[in-house]
C-alpha cells in the first residue's frame, strides 16, 4: 500500500527476493493480485483484506489469505485523540471498548464488516 513500509521487509526488497508494487487503495492491491501478472501478494492485515473482499463482491475463496505473523509481527492499533480531549473522556472510551471486547460486542461488529449478510 502506498505510504504503508514494513521494515521486515527490507532485506527481502534489498536484495531482490521481491519487487515492490505501491498502490493507491485496497482495491487496487486486491485488482493486482488477481490479475496475477506477475505472481502478487498483498500485505495487510486480516480484517482490511476481508473487508476489501466483501466490499467488492470478490468470493472467499478466490483469495489465500496467509499469516505472515512469523515475518511481519502484528501491531497494536492506538487511537490519536485531540490535545483538548479530556482525559476522563478518554479513560470512558478505553473502558467501553474494554467492556466490547470482554462481552464480544466488538468481535460481532468486526464480523459484520468481514462477512456479507444472508
């Protein structure tokens, strides 16, 4: 993805074990791997792919999705709050997503976003 860099991959660019292709949008990185011309993979995390798929239709299994977690560790995903946030605001919103995540409310609405309705 353009302005997206994974610093694991930098040996592998360097030394030509692998060519990189930036694209401007998940469904152009979706459009170049199933063109396949050359052999394409897509780095980006599940929950983004799954979304692009669904989004444009693509059917699930016209897509291997891999786990590249031994090459590219997972990372957390922060929230960037304004300097004029309050704090209580802030720890009120970390304790309901808390709260979302325990009881599985988040997990559900992932889900909607990764598999088509019906």
């Amino acid at each position: 993805m353009d302005g997206f860099y994974y610093v694991e991959l930098d040996e592998l660019l360097n030394n030509g074990c692998i060519t990189d292709y930036r694209v401007r949008s998940h469904r152009a990185a979706c459009l170049f791997v199933d063109r396949n011309d050359p052999p394409a993979l897509f780095v980006e995390m599940t929950y983004r792919i799954r979304y692009t798929l669904m989004e444009e239709q693509w059917p699930a299994q016209h897509f291997r999705l891999t786990d590249i977690s031994a090459i590219i560790p997972p990372y957390d995903i922060f929230f960037s709050y304004s300097a004029d946030i309050p704090d209580a605001l802030i720890r009120a919103m970390d304790a309901e997503i808390h709260a979302m995540k325990a009881s599985g409310e988040l997990q559900h609405i992932l889900a909607t976003y990764q598999h088509p309705s019906g």
